[in-house]
C-alpha cells in the first residue's frame, strides 16, 4: 500500500491552514486542487470527503478531514517534525485544550460575528462558546506571558489556533489586541508560513469565481 499523502483544497478555504501545517511538517505530498462548483461535489471526492468540503488529507489508505483533526494527525504520524509534546508530556494538556479550542468555540464565535449573528442577552449559556467576549479573554490568556500555547514549544496547535488569530483580525471578527498582534507576527514570519501562503496565492489562478469554504 502506497504512503503517498494527497492533500485536496482549494486556495480559498481553509485548506490554508492545512496547506501551512504540511509545511511545516516538510513530508512530500501532492495536491489536488478542487473547485466549489464541480470536482468538489463529484463522486470521486465525496468518496473521500462526503460533506464535499475541503481540507481533507490522504495518507495511503487513511482519510482525514476536519483542519484541527488533520494538524493532530499529521504531527502524530511525522513526530519527527517535533510538532506536538511527547505523548506522557503534561503539555499534551495545553496543546489538546487550544487545538480544540479553536476548532470549537472560536471557530464558532467567529463565524457567528461574520454572519452577524450575536447570542440573545441572557441566552449564553445555551451557545458553546458563550459569547465572542469570553472567547476573546481566554484566547488571551492562552497566549500572554509566553511564545507559543504550549510555552517555549511551536506546536500544531498553534497553527489552526494562530490561523484563527491571523484570519480574526484580518476579517474584523476579533478585535486587534496587543498579544494577538505580537502572536499572529510571530507566526507569519516562519519559513513554513511564508512558503504555504506564496503556494496558495499562486494556486489562485487556478481557480476562478469560487466563495470560500
């Protein structure tokens, strides 16, 4: 059985994330590149993805789809990218806590505030997250007082947590606070970083009249 790691996106989605985390890994892969209107939704990719969305990976036999499942898959399967604590480390707490984090309550919140959505007065506490406010506070204190949400360690964690932080004050749907800004600038000067986002703004001409996923 092959190990060969295909990974399907379309450069306006959050196959971004995906994209950065692969990147960051530095395994060889192959992309297919899908559009919103067709190949998306055709049989051959619903086989693999039947939400017909995109990120999604596949690693020989192995599918993957979710962006937070895919970051933890892919550091667990190339430990030695050194992109997760050592199973047993006591970090593995952090790094569970805001990888899930992001992928539920922010991405939540966030997409709520984009589609101008807010949780009625008094209704909080039948939402999640709560509301953007108490999401933004503890994003905060995720990343005060240290580098990366697991210390002195650049986890994928921090790579689908700080593509909500970057995304987030790009879009104005989290405010611009002085630790998300020193963060998110942490993080976009990486090499791995950089290299995905030219990938992806090249692969834009790839792909013409989509909305993004």
């Amino acid at each position: 059985m092959s190990d060969e790691l295909v990974f399907y996106t379309n450069p306006m989605s959050r196959g971004r994330i995906t994209r950065w985390m692969l990147e960051e890994v530095g395994q060889p892969y192959r992309t297919v590149l899908l559009d919103y209107a067709t190949s998306m939704k055709a049989p051959d990719y619903l086989a693999i993805n039947p939400m017909g969305k995109v990120p999604a990976i596949q690693h020989g036999d192995t599918v993957v789809t979710e962006g937070a499942a895919i970051c933890a898959y892919l550091a667990d399967v190339f430990p030695q990218a050194n992109l997760a604590p050592p199973t047993g480390d006591r970090r593995r707490g952090a790094y569970y806590r805001w990888l899930f984090f992001a992928a539920g309550p922010i991405e939540a919140a966030t997409t709520n505030k984009s589609l101008g959505f807010d949780v009625p007065p008094g209704r909080e506490v039948m939402a999640g997250y709560g509301s953007l406010a108490a999401v933004m506070d503890a994003m905060e204190t995720a990343i005060s007082g240290r580098d990366y949400v697991c210390g002195d360690q650049f986890t994928a964690a921090d790579v689908y947590f700080g593509a909500q932080v970057t995304w987030g004050m790009q879009f104005g749907s989290l405010e611009k606070r002085p630790a998300f800004e020193a963060y998110s600038a942490r993080l976009t000067a990486r090499a791995a970083y950089l290299r995905a986002t030219q990938i992806d703004d090249a692969a834009m001409a790839q792909v013409q009249g989509q909305t993004p996923g």
